[in-house]
C-alpha cells in the first residue's frame, strides 16, 4: 500500500503536468516545485528529477532561457544524470537547446552530439535520441555549417520510419530547414510538406503556429515571397494569436513579417515593424537579434538613410560577432561595402544628370 506522503508528490506531478499542457507555465513551475520537495520528502528521487526537468520546461516555453539554461546545468551535473543515459541525454539535450537560444552556438552542437550518442546505446531511447539529432542539426544549421547539418539530417531521416507522426513531422520540419539554407529549395519544400502533414493543428496549436512561422522564414530566407510563403506565415499569425504566445514568439513573428515586406518592397512597412523590434531585440537569442538588425539596415539602404543604415550595420556586425558567427559578420561587412559603393555611383551619376553635358 502505497504511503499517503508517496501519493501526495504524484498527484501533485500529475497537476503540474496538468497546468502545462494548458500553457499555464507559472502554476505548473510552482506546482512542479512543491511537487519535488515532497518527492524529496518521500525519497522519491526519480519524481524529483522529472518535476525540476518539467520546471525547466515551463521556462523554455516562456522564452526565460538564462533561468531555463540554469535549471537545465543543474540537472544535467547531478549525479542521479550521470547513472541513467535517459536522463543524460535528457538533459545533455535541454542545455544545447538553451546554449542555441543564447547564440552559444559551438556549445550547444557538442551538448547535443554527446547527447545523441548517448541515447544511440539504448534502442529503448530512439526518441530522446532523436530529440538530441534534431537540436544538433539546429546548432549546426544556425553555425551555417550546412555540409555537417545535412549529413546529421540524412542520419535523423533513418531514424524517424518507424516512429508516430508528431516525431516524424518535427523531424521532417528540421531536415526541411536545412535543406532551405542549403540552396536545396525543392528538398526543402518535399521535407516541410511532408511535416505539414504529420503535424496537426487540432492536436498542438503551438507547435502549428511554431512550423509555420519556421517553414515561412526558411521559405523568405530563399526568396521565395510567393503565395505557399504567406499562407504560412498567415497561419502563423493565426495559430501564435490563439495560443498567446510568448513576448519572444510575438517579436519572432513580426521578424517574418518584416522580411515578407522587405521582399515584396514595402520597405515603409518593414521599417515600422523594424524599427522598435531592434530597439527590444536583447529578448531574441543573439544570432536572431543579429538577423533582425541585417534585414533593418538592408531596408535602411533601399530608403536611401544611409546615416542610419550605417549605424544598424555596425550594430549587426558586433551581433554576429557575439554569436561567434564570423562568415555572417564577413557577409555583412561585404554587402554593405557593395550596397554603399552602388549608392555612391548612383549619386555620382545623379550629380552628373543634373549637371548637364557643359558641367550646368
């Protein structure tokens, strides 16, 4: 017969489950923590390790990631982690995902390629190991070491045919990913419809509204402003609305948007989105603030404020550079000497317009 001290701390996990499958992440974070101290109480380690994990995972989905990141180190050294390679890879997993969040990009590729090969021992953990493939493909990718990325998507690939659908589409979702940011336009739209078709909005609105908003920033990476691209991102806009979303969910939709503008040339509109996104940018992860101030200095450019554009550019520049992301920094630094060296050509071929054939 279980003691009433046992049943307490497994109830109290259970609401705590509770709280967060209905996105309420400060309750279930509370009850998670009154959760673990009376799993302590009860002896109960393994429950106590699952309500900090769960704790961990309320601050994920709030975008808190410096606290996520700290609760996620926590788990991942203590020593109850080190006896299980479900809980190792389990947390290896969650401090990459946090380090990516924080442009540690170098960081959270080897947390998360330890991670995989951990789980790769046990057959029993194909979907942790799984969860680590997909967030060292997103480190790799973000890195833009692509020829790494795509070799670690075909191993995920082999890893999803016998797995359920919410798996494989978010697999699917992350090799599609990379396929964009190769220039493999045609595998990268074969790889988000097949997760479009496995991911369900009825099942998890969040993770629709987070496909969506993903596939159509991959799809404008590769210029493609076309009518499968805003229907996309309108089904982001929708889905983000109806579940709330986070602050940092709301800045990263509005990103998408902006470059939606940027392409199709309403650059008046993605100066406007621009503009006060820049100005709050330290709560996206480094290398997506650093994206945000690229595309700003770029409409920038295309407005004729060159004074402005000068500012933003150098301002994106020592953002790439904290993400230790030194070809996007050199990429910068190169289309902005272009972009001022085609101004100055048009402003010397204007002055000679107006100037007449006889100098006026």
């Amino acid at each position: 017969m279980q003691s009433p001290q046992l049943a307490s701390h497994l109830v109290a996990g259970l609401n705590a489950r509770a709280k967060w499958k209905e996105r309420d992440f400060d309750e279930s974070f509370r009850l998670a923590g009154e959760a673990a101290e009376l799993a302590t109480a009860a002896g109960d380690d393994a429950a106590w390790w699952d309500m900090r994990y769960l704790q961990a995972e309320c601050r994920r989905d709030q975008g808190r990631i410096e606290e996520y990141l700290t609760l996620a180190t926590e788990l991942n050294d203590h020593p109850l982690t080190a006896d299980s390679p479900e809980r190792g890879a389990k947390a290896g997993t969650m401090v990459a995902v946090a380090l990516q969040g924080l442009g540690r990009l170098a960081e959270a590729a080897a947390m998360a390629s330890d991670a995989a090969k951990l789980a790769a021992r046990d057959a029993d953990l194909l979907h942790v190991q799984i969860l680590a493939q997909r967030s060292l493909i997103a480190a790799l990718a973000e890195s833009r070491l692509l020829d790494d990325a795509w070799r670690e998507c075909l191993e995920l690939e082999n890893l999803l045919a016998d797995v359920d659908e919410d798996t494989a589409g978010k697999g699917y979702w992350v090799i599609g990913n990379v396929a964009f940011l190769a220039d493999r336009v045609s595998d990268g739209s074969l790889y988000h419809d097949l997760a479009a078709e496995r991911l369900s909005p009825s099942k998890d609105v969040d993770l629709w509204a987070r496909f969506n908003r993903a596939s159509a920033e991959m799809r404008l990476q590769a210029k493609l402003s076309d009518a499968a691209t805003l229907r996309c991102i309108e089904r982001a806009e929708l889905a983000t609305d109806i579940v709330g979303g986070s602050e940092r969910d709301h800045m990263e939709m509005s990103l998408v948007r902006a470059h939606w503008n940027y392409l199709n040339g309403d650059m008046r509109e993605a100066q406007a989105i621009l503009e006060p996104l820049c100005a709050r940018s330290s709560i996206l992860a480094t290398q997506t603030s650093a994206e945000a101030h690229f595309l700003l200095a770029r409409t920038l450019v295309a407005l004729g404020l060159r004074g402005e554009a000068q500012a933003t550019f150098d301002e994106t520049v020592k953002l790439f550079d904290q993400a230790a992301l030194p070809e996007r920094s050199l990429a910068v630094r190169e289309y902005f000497r272009d972009a001022m060296d085609d101004q100055e050509a048009t402003d010397n071929r204007d002055a000679e317009d107006r100037s007449g054939p006889h100098g006026g």
